[in-house]
C-alpha cells in the first residue's frame, strides 16, 4: 500500500477534439467539426466533472490546458459558460494558468479579447513553421502571415503569457530553414516557445505516404544549433522540447512531469488522481469518440478507471521525471508515489554504472550520454 504525507498538486485537462480538418502527422484525438457540437459536449464535460468532484475534494487546481483538437474553434460564449461552471465546482489557486491552444488560422484580436474575458490567461499557438511551403506540406491551415498576425493581435488582446510551438526537420528541410524558423520566433519575443523534431506516428496519413524528411545526423544538427540560438537568446532549456525566460515555465506540463495528478475530462482524455485514503493512483480514461463520450456521459456512466500498480507508478514517475533538463529531487519520490526510495537504489546504481545519470545528495540528473539512451534509461525501470 502507498502512503501518501501531503496531497498531490491538481491540475485540469480539457480536451476539445475538433479540428476544421486533420493535419497529415497528426495522431491525436482529433474530428472534423460539426456545427451543432460544441453546447452539448460542454455539458457533458460539465457533468463528468461533477461525477469526479467525491474523488477531489477540497483540492483546489494550479492549472487548466485546454488542448485538442482546436481549443481555439471554441466561441468565446460557450468557454466563458464553460469556465464559469468550472469555477462553481472547483477551488482555484489564486495564481491559477488557464492555457487555451489556437490555431492562428482561427482566431482574430476580438476572439483573443473574448478568450481573456473568460478567463485565458495563457495561450499556446501552433505555429510549427514560418515558411508558407512548409506549413502546405503539414496540411496547415494558416499561412506565415497569419502566423505573425495572430502573435500580435494576442498581445493586443493583453496576453502576455504566450508559447509557440514550433516543429524542426520538416520536410524537405534544410538547416538554415530550421534555424530561420527560430530566429524569427525569437523576433516575436514569446516567453516560452516549444521546439520538436517531427516525427511519423502510426495510423497517420504520413506514416502510410512517408515525406522524405532530413536524415538523422541533419535532424541533430537542427537540434543543437536552435538549442544554441535559444539559449543565447535567454531561453532555458528546462526540458525536453520546452524552452522558457526566467518565471515563464508552464505550470500545467510541469505539473506532469513532476508526476502531480490531473483530471482529464472530455473525449479521449486520461486523468491520474491520488488516493490517499485508500493508498492509490488511479488511471482514468474515457471514449475517444465524442459522440461516444457524451452518450455515456447521458447514460449516466463513468468512462474507465483503474489502479496502478506500484511497478508502474516507478516507471511512470522516472519516465517523466526525468524529461526534466535539471533532473529530479528525489524526495519528490515519495511524495508523488507513496513510495519508498529504496525501490530506487539499485535501479539508479546502475545508471550510475552505467554513467547515464548523476545521483548525489538526494538529487539526480540525466548525464548527456543518458539523455542519448533516454529509451535504454527507462528500460532499467521496468519490472
């Protein structure tokens, strides 16, 4: 049995899973959009919370991301509803981060101005790529003008928390292509900007039609030279793919990566909520078909709910944990999982052995070497 000594930070998931049409390297839960959607499937996000309120009571939330799909298709009307409610049936942190993702083919200065009446206080844009040809070849809906326009009318809108996502080793790329794509988000003077290689996930049209993407020594050199630029340009690389200015790391990712809990409501959203009383961590998840989702939420069911083993819980806490550039304070171990630490010792004597970590004073970290062989690091986890 776990045993848990404070509670768990909370955050919220909400998953909007309409898209006006699919990109080709797009693997999540996301549909093409129906005009009589968006009301119904509120309320049934609505109720779902109201099924999980006995499970997190008195737990106030740090955190909403609103992600998709395209949170950004939303009408202000229906998200000020939406959040409204939300307010009604759960404590929030004074300091609370409302993220809405958008799409800059989607939105304009007065949906932004709606969006931060309703309570966003944070935006993500999915940018991916300022160069009009890339951005054809991903089947985004925007163009770079767009791109900048968008950037712009949201700080006209007051928003001064504002991550862009961009992509790297896109097709038919070059080097200086990916670079450009950088210093040009730089140029924006985001606070926080998220930077990926793309990769070709199963059950995608790119995975059935392959575009012929750079070679993998190409990809790595797009990586350390946007890294390098980044870095110059006073963002720090605090994990994997995620780059922020001083107090501008997203409170809601952080939150997963230091293995908090999160309700997950909405089509195909999963959840993680401790159990103290009962020495648990529960797994939630619901149908990823919305039309799925809301007909079992009006038959009054709940979506699938299970335990998590203990052998589980250490992979899932290392496998996040360590994605952070800084590592991990392994008190945090024990209270994120109820654990004790000496499951961690031998485990972490071997990454030791094996130079793929640093483990002193209660505190390890990812070795450069480990980060290469972040895959065969985790796999020293598994039971």
């Amino acid at each position: 049995m776990m045993h848990f000594t404070q509670p768990v930070p909370l955050s919220l998931y909400v998953h909007y899973p309409w898209c006006i049409q699919k990109c080709p390297y797009c693997d999540f839960n996301s549909h093409t959009l129906r005009d009589d959607s968006e009301r119904a499937y509120l309320d049934a996000m609505i109720v779902q919370l109201e099924q999980t309120l006995p499970s997190v009571w008195g737990r106030p939330i740090q955190s909403i991301f609103f992600g998709g799909g395209t949170p950004s298709l939303m009408s202000e009307e229906g998200l000020n509803y939406f959040l409204s409610k939300v307010r009604a049936l759960l404590g929030f942190q004074p300091s609370i981060e409302i993220t809405l993702e958008a799409n800059p083919g989607t939105v304009d200065f007065t949906k932004f101005e709606g969006f931060r009446q309703a309570g966003i206080n944070r935006l993500s844009m999915g940018i991916q790529s300022f160069d009009d040809e890339k951005l054809k070849a991903l089947g985004r809906i925007h163009s770079a003008e767009e791109a900048y326009l968008a950037v712009e009318s949201a700080k006209k809108a007051g928003f001064e928390k504002l991550n862009l996502d961009l992509m790297f080793a896109l097709p038919d790329q070059s080097l200086a292509e990916a670079i450009h794509d950088v210093e040009t988000a730089i140029t924006l003077a985001p606070p926080h900007l998220s930077h990926y290689q793309l990769t070709l996930e199963p059950n995608t049209p790119f995975y059935k039609n392959p575009p012929i993407l750079p070679a993998d020594d190409l990809a790595w050199e797009m990586q350390i030279a946007c890294q390098e630029i980044l870095s110059s340009a006073s963002y720090q690389h605090y994990e994997v793919s995620a780059y922020a200015q001083e107090g501008h790391r997203c409170v809601h990712n952080t939150n997963y990566w230091q293995f908090g809990d999160y309700i997950g409501l909405g089509a195909g959203a999963h959840g993680k909520i401790t159990d103290p009383p009962q020495g648990k961590v529960w797994r939630t998840q619901m149908p990823a078909s919305p039309g799925g989702y809301t007909d079992m939420i009006q038959s009054k069911k709940e979506g699938r709910k299970q335990t998590v083993s203990a052998e589980d819980i250490i992979f899932e806490f290392m496998l996040n944990t360590l994605r952070l550039e800084e590592g991990v304070d392994l008190s945090l171990f024990e209270l994120r999982t109820g654990l004790s630490l000496s499951l961690l010792e031998a485990p972490l004597a071997v990454l030791e052995q094996k130079q793929w970590a640093v483990w002193s004073d209660g505190h390890v970290s990812l070795t450069s070497l480990g980060k290469t062989f972040l895959n065969d690091v985790l796999q020293v986890f598994m039971v």
